[in-house]
C-alpha cells in the first residue's frame, strides 16, 4: 500500500483519497522552528496532578490558573500550545528552545502560579 504524506490540513487520523484505494495519513502542521545553527522542533505533554489528585480546580480557580499560566507563557517566553485544566490535573503541550530544559519550564510555571494563585485567594 502506498502512503501519503499530507501536512496541509488535520481532518482526522486516516482519511481515503478520491477513489478510495490509497490511505492517507493527515497529521497536525508543526513548523519547524529556526534559531542561528539549530532547527528544531520540539513539544513536550506535561501532566501536573495535586497531591491525593484532589479534585481542586473547580471553576473559581480553574479560570485564575488558566490566566496564571498564559500571563507566565507571555513573560517568560514559554510557547504553551494547549492547556486543558479539568477538575483533578493539569495538561499542558509546550513547545520550547533546546537551551531549555522541560525542568526548568515546569519550575517556573509551578513557582509562579503557586505564587499568584495564593495572593489572589489565600491572602
């Protein structure tokens, strides 16, 4: 079987072409990103659950987090491409610069959310 590789437009997983024979693979355009010698692409899926995975983001602090995280992203030059807060975990994809680590990234999300989170709720 022969395959195609199409980066044009995500529709779904597999789709067919006009006449049904030849599987088509459609994946997310992810473009690459440039800096001096370095080509990269690089996205990492942060999962960040509280402690005993207590269902603590419900809605009055789900919207600050959210607000939170996007006003680090905008600080501190962090490219958050999805953020999805449920009630009991926090999902993140972020893309970043090799010179950074996913450490380092999620260090500063954690300090500076925890900070803002408590100084509009707790103090």
């Amino acid at each position: 079987m022969l395959y195609e590789f199409n980066v044009s437009c995500v529709k779904g997983l597999f789709s067919e072409n006009l006449w049904g024979l030849t599987p088509v693979c459609i994946i997310p355009c992810m473009e690459l990103q440039r800096n001096g010698h370095h080509v990269f692409r690089l996205m990492y899926h942060f999962v960040w659950i509280p402690k005993y995975r207590l269902k603590v983001f419900i809605e009055p602090y789900r919207e600050t987090m959210k607000e939170i995280i996007n006003k680090a992203d905008f600080d501190y030059d962090i490219d958050i491409v999805e953020l999805g807060i449920p009630e009991d975990d926090i999902h993140m994809v972020v893309r970043s610069e090799p010179k950074v680590s996913p450490s380092d990234i999620m260090q500063i999300i954690k300090m500076i959310s925890t900070r803002e989170l408590s100084n509009v709720f707790f103090i």
